[in-house]
C-alpha cells in the first residue's frame, strides 16, 4: 500500500503518517460539507434531467491509467485497483451504475483514446490547459506535489531552475509533462511510457533526472527496489486529481460532481486508511480538532512533504538491491536492454520458470569458464552447476552440498535474494537474483574480488551510455552519406560531417538544438535548392506528407548543379531519420543514357527497314516505327514484352499473312503455331520472301543475338520483286523470237574468253 513503508516504529514515522493522510483529505475538507450518504436506489441529489440522461447512456466507459500506482493501476489478475477505483466504487453504489472499464497500455494511448471519444471519464487527472479543450473536470479530491528525483551523487536541494539545460525524463501527456513543456522550453523533456522506465534511465545515467508526483516516485521505487535514486526537491507543480468527463457530455459532468459531494468524510479517511498505512490508533475528530488542523494544514502539509522526501532520501540509500533489468522492460526499450547486457562488466543470465537458459553475456560465460555450447539458450541450469561441481569450480560457500537448490529456494521464497560464492581460483562473486511475474529469475553476477567493501554499488551506467554513444557518433560520422536525426519537434538531435557539407552549414549552423525550419530558410536565402521533386524542396514543406506516410525518398537538385536523393523514416517517437547521398554522378549518366536512346530510337524510327527484337521468351522488347507501318500494326496493339504469340495472333485475325498460308486463312490458331515453331527454329542468320495479302513482298531476315533471342528486320522489295519478274518475262519474249529467228544467231560475252552466252536453234543446226 502507498506509503506503508514510511509507516514504521518511531515519531517520524507515525507523524509522516498523519501529514500524508491531512494531504490526501485536503480538498474535501475545504469543500461544502457533503449530504449523507445515498443508497444506490436513491437519486434525490440529482435532478430529473439528470436522471433521465443517466437511463439513456447505459454504458459510460472509464479509461484508468494503466501504470500509475497507488492512485490507480491494474493487478497482475487485471482488476482495476487503486485510490481512483476506490473512489469510483463509490460513485457506481450511489449512481446504480457500472462504468465499462477499458484497458490501455500506457498514458500516452489513453489520452490519444480519449481525444478520439473512444473514452469518457479519467478517474484520477489533472487540470491542464491542453485537457480543457475536450474534457470537463470536476472539483479535485486529492493532492500531490511533483518532485525532482536524481542520483544519490546529485547532492544538495534542488528545484526546478537546476532542471534548465539538463534531461529531464517525464511520462508522456501528463500532468508535469505540459507545464514542464509549456513553462521551461531550455529544459530538455525526454518523454516516456510509464515511471519505471523514466526512473531506470536516471538511474543509469541516460537522463539527468525525472519529474514526477511523489506518491507514484515513492510506490515505483519501493517496488522496483531501485537503490541509487534520492528525491531532492519540489517542482511548482502540484497534481490536483479530480475525475474528468468528455466535453460534449455536461451532463456527466455534473453528475460526477454532486455523486462526489455525497462521499463523506468517513468513507474519504477510510480509502486513505486502506491506501495509506500508518500506526495511529483509530481517531475520528471533532469539530474544535477540524478547525484546528485547517488552520494549521499549510503547515502540515510542508512539514509532511519536506519529510516526506527526507525518509524517502534516507530509504533510498539504505537499499541494497539493483533493480531487475529484465522484468517488465518495454518493447522500446528491449534492443537497448539487449546491448546493455553483453556490454556489463557483469556477468548476466535469465533462467525461465523451468530454470532453462534464456539470454546470458560473455561475462557470465567468462566468470564459470562455459563455452558457448554450454551456456546457450535452453541449457538447464541444473546441468551447468553439476559442471561447475566436477570441475570444482565452487571452493568455499555457506551451503556446499546443494548450493544451487539452496538459492533458488531462498531466491522464489522471499522473491529476490543475495548471496557471496567464492571460486576455486580464489575469485569472489556476488550473485544477486530476482523472480519475474513470469516465474523466471534474473541473476547478475559481480567479481567482487578486488572490492568486497563495495558489493552494492550499481554498474556505472553513465561510463557505458557513454561509451555506447561515443560509437554511435563514430558510426555516424563515418557514413558516407549525410545523416541527420530530427526530434518530433523538428528540432536537430545528431548529424555528420558529410550533412554539413552537402549543404554547407557550419558547425555553428547545424548544430543540436537548430530547428529545421531556420535550416531551411538558409538554405532559400543562399540560393541553394534549384529544383525538387517536392514544391518547397525542403524538410519542412515535405514534412506534413512525410508523417503521414511514415517514410519517403525524393530527389532534390542543388543550384550548384548537383543531386542528392533523401531518403527519410519516421521514428517511433515522432521524429525523422534522413540518409542524404549525392547522386550527380548517377544522374549524369542517367542524363547520358537518355540522350543516346533517344538518338538510338531517333536514328530506327528514320530507317524504312522495320526492325523487332525479341527476347529468349519470344516477348517482344523493341520495334521501330516502319515495323509497325509495313505489318500493319497500329501503335496500341504494341508494348513491350507482348509475346509473339499475340504479335501473330493479331496478323491472323486482321488478315496480315503470308501468301503461303493463305490455305490457313480461317485457321488463326494453326497460323499462330505455325509462326511460333518457325521463331523455335531460327539459327544463326536467316531470310525469307513473303507475298503479302495486299500484294506487296517482303524481304524478311532474321538473326539469332548473342545473350539470346532474334531480331527480325522487314524490307518492302515490291518494286525490286516487279522489276526482276519483268526482266525475266522481256528476257523469256527475246529468246522465244531469237529462237523463231531464220537467221542463226549466237550470242558472245565479250569478256576475253569469247564464252558463248546464247545460241538459237538454227545455229546449233549449223555447227
């Protein structure tokens, strides 16, 4: 329960107690003093209207904050728990109503329900001004302020002016989220799905600190047994949780308003009671004891936070526990965990529930000596500790003879456990575990030879993190392409030499921070952007359509002559990655490549030779304008790869055969085969005559290409086909009439030879 941890033996505790419950019962004290409590069948406190509007809305849904322990959250089981839930039991047993509860993953999907009217109430919120304009909220009842958490190393008293400059780490749309926003633009808001991941990154050393309300910072850090945090200050800001109806439903507004007014003071003290835990006898004051302890409430309240954060300060550094970086890590966060992991100086291993192997680093496998075939997924870790036995790895440990059951024992009793074993080698280990909500167990193993005294120092995360950016950057500026990393706000995160370059901004000009929009104006005001594929040829005018779409690749042309092609993706947090290459050479050659095939097609298109190409498949891949002229093939009915089944299907059936086949001249289908097993037998080079239907003769050639199929080429040699067959009649009417001749007559090539051409019959008589 919230707060049962501060509720220990002691002055300070049983007062802490007391501050935390005056809190928590600030507003409604404050408030008009509430009727008597109503029974479920009555609704006196509402009006008919009121009533009426309840009978036609049957189902009113509640979206609770999935993570927001103890104000409201889910159990393992899925139940909705909480202060909030409390609360809303209430209402539902004064109302005779049930809301229909809806689960979300995180905040950030609750709000994004909400604004869509996929919800109607929020049980446990804050005014923002943001929320204002799709919900209305009823008065609060209930308080807490918001506070900085840091790193035990962090020291002294802070507030929010130290937050300027730094990372900030905040859950995603609440509360501190927009005032932090709104009010403090130099402090850098690295948002997240729920307290426990923002509390991991500041712990190691990702962010420099989280804002948060206490009573979630105090909950998640007991629970998650982090012990390098302290909470070192207030922010302004102080959560006023009130329930919060959509904006076009008054109505429920009001409802939820008077059914909070009827909750009396007994049943407020006894959620906080159930919710807040503190050794006090039971009390009930009088009238004289509530008019003091309002006049004295200020006070209470700041001696109970500044408490309140002085034993959360002093639980923190008593822990001796690191937190369980495997349980309940985001999908967000998972490929970070997995790097982190073989990055650890320590040695790391997850067993399942059935002790079988999951994921380990090499540091594990370094510490017992395993090879990777030992220590791989599914080994049983039953196996690798009967290895370490007959090896004798182990030398001295408090229970030798079954060391390993002895831990897990211990390790699934109490959920958690920390023990010392010292190797053969004379090495020492700290072995700290812990059991998942699957039934699994984390187990992070330290050499602790050189440093017992410290056995409950944490990694240092911030060495690595580090470390880890350090390559990331050197990844990145050794890219040979430009880079470029824009926030969800369009502001600059990262970029390389080679962005800079491409663009010609200084360091002073692209630097973290610069906002994409002055970047572009840069460019305008330098001339830079010739042409794009985009009208505004920039990031900004293209980058309403870019997060819509999710990715993008256009081509931009610099005035400078130059290409470049980007090629940009949305992140998951809203912002965009962009690669950037220079493609002048590409287009160049591109341009190159164009002007010659259109040359090419120039030069075929003037031949009166028709000329088609095929490839190995007999589809068609290129043909020239006399080719479709002398075939008579409009040009629609040609594409490229149309088969040279269709090419000769569509001759058959328009009449367009050869004169030899005019016995098939009904028979398309034989006039298709027969041109089809033609083309199957052409080798090498080959030619033809075809007498067309229309008269005209065609020389047809065809030649077999080197990377496989033909190329046909089509001659009208009509002319030259009628001037050789008039020859051949004048000649055969010359040798009729010399061969009637009285005269003999013999005919000599004058060619030296004196060879005899032609002689006619009374010749040959003669001789």
């Amino acid at each position: 329960m919230y707060a049962s941890k501060f509720a220990g033996k002691g002055r300070n505790g049983r007062f802490f107690g007391l501050a935390a419950m005056l809190v928590m019962l600030a507003l409604p004290c404050f408030g008009p003093a509430p009727a008597a409590a109503q029974s479920s069948g009555s609704l006196s406190f509402l009006t008919h209207g009121e009533r009426e509007w309840l009978a036609e809305h049957p189902v009113i849904r509640l979206a609770p904050d999935p993570s927001f322990p103890p104000i409201e959250f889910f159990d393992p089981d899925g139940a909705f728990k909480g202060i909030a839930a409390e609360y809303v039991g209430l209402i539902e047993a004064k109302l005779g109503i049930r809301f229909k509860i809806t689960k979300t993953r995180n905040w950030a999907e609750n709000v994004e329900l909400t604004k869509s009217r996929g919800n109607d109430i929020w049980s446990a919120v804050s005014r923002t001004p943001s929320r204002l304009k799709y919900m209305h909220f009823t008065k609060p009842y209930m308080e807490s302020p918001a506070v900085i958490v840091v790193r035990n190393d962090v020291t002294g008293a802070l507030d929010t002016n130290y937050l300027r400059g730094k990372t900030v780490a905040v859950v995603a749309e609440y509360g501190i989220h927009e005032y932090l926003a709104g009010n403090y633009p130099d402090i850098t808001l690295d948002t997240v799905p729920d307290v426990l991941t923002g509390l991991r990154m500041v712990s190691f050393g990702i962010a420099d600190a989280m804002a948060v309300n206490m009573a979630l910072a105090s909950h998640v850090i007991e629970k998650s047994a982090i012990t390098n945090l302290r909470v070192a200050g207030n922010t302004e800001f102080i959560y006023r949780w009130a329930f919060a109806a959509r904006s076009d439903w008054p109505v429920l507004s009001h409802i939820l308003e008077k059914t909070l007014a009827q909750i009396d003071i007994q049943e407020r003290s006894a959620i906080s009671r159930k919710w807040i835990a503190f050794e006090q006898p039971s009390w009930r004051p009088n009238s004289i004891q509530v008019v003091s302890a309002l006049m004295v409430l200020t006070l209470l309240v700041v001696v109970g936070v500044l408490l309140w954060v002085r034993v959360l300060n002093r639980l923190v550094q008593r822990r001796t526990e690191e937190a369980n970086a495997a349980r309940d890590l985001s999908a967000a966060a998972e490929a970070s965990l997995r790097l982190a992991i073989e990055t650890m100086s320590e040695g790391f291993v997850f067993y399942d529930a059935d002790e079988r192997l999951v994921i380990c680093n090499t540091r594990f496998r370094e510490l017992y000596g395993y090879s990777e075939e030992q220590a791989a997924p599914g080994a049983w870790a039953h196996d690798l500790f009967a290895l370490d036995r007959v090896r004798g790895a182990v030398v001295i440990t408090e229970h030798a003879d079954h060391e390993f059951e002895h831990r897990r024992r211990i390790t699934r009793r109490d959920g958690e456990g920390m023990f010392e074993v010292q190797l053969k080698d004379g090495r020492w280990l700290q072995i700290r575990e812990s059991v998942t909500a699957d039934g699994g167990v984390v187990s992070i193993q330290a050499d602790i030879t050189a440093e017992r005294a410290a056995a409950e120092e944490l990694l240092d995360a911030r060495d690595f993190s580090a470390a880890a950016e350090a390559r990331l950057r050197l990844a990145i500026e050794s890219m040979s392409e430009g880079f470029v990393h824009y926030d969800a706000e369009d502001c600059l995160v990262n970029c390389n030499t080679h962005f800079r370059d491409l663009y010609g901004y200084s360091e002073e000009e692209a630097v973290p921070g610069a906002r994409a929009e002055e970047l572009s104006l840069l460019d305008k005001k330098r001339g830079l952007v010739a042409s794009s594929e985009h009208p505004d040829g920039n990031y900004v005018g293209r980058r309403s359509q870019l997060k819509q779409q999710g990715s993008g690749t256009f081509q931009l042309n610099l005035a400078d002559g130059r290409w470049l092609q980007i090629r940009e993706s949305v992140t998951s947090d809203g912002g965009v990655v962009s690669i950037q290459a220079d493609i002048t050479e590409r287009k160049r050659a591109e341009a190159e490549l164009a002007e010659k095939s259109a040359i090419l097609e120039n030069t075929l298109n003037a031949m009166d030779q028709g000329i088609a190409m095929y490839d190995g498949d007999f589809n068609l891949l290129a043909w020239n304008r006399a080719f479709s002229e002398l075939r008579d093939f409009p040009e629609s009915e040609l594409y490229r790869g149309k088969p040279l089944s269709e090419v000769a299907r569509y001759q058959a059936e328009h009449g367009n055969y050869d004169g030899a086949l005019e016995q098939l001249e009904n028979e398309v289908d034989k006039q298709v085969k027969y041109w089809v097993d033609m083309a199957h037998t052409i080798s090498g080079q080959q030619s033809g005559i075809q007498h067309r239907p229309d008269g005209s003769i065609q020389e047809v050639r065809a030649n077999v290409l080197p990377q496989g199929g033909f190329l046909l080429t089509f001659t009208d040699v009509t002319i030259r086909q009628q001037a050789e067959e008039a020859l051949k009649e004048r000649e055969g009417r010359l040798r009729e009439i010399l061969e009637h001749s009285p005269i003999a007559i013999s005919i000599i090539r004058d060619s030296g030879a004196g060879e005899r051409v032609y002689s006619n019959q009374n010749y040959r008589d003669m001789l």
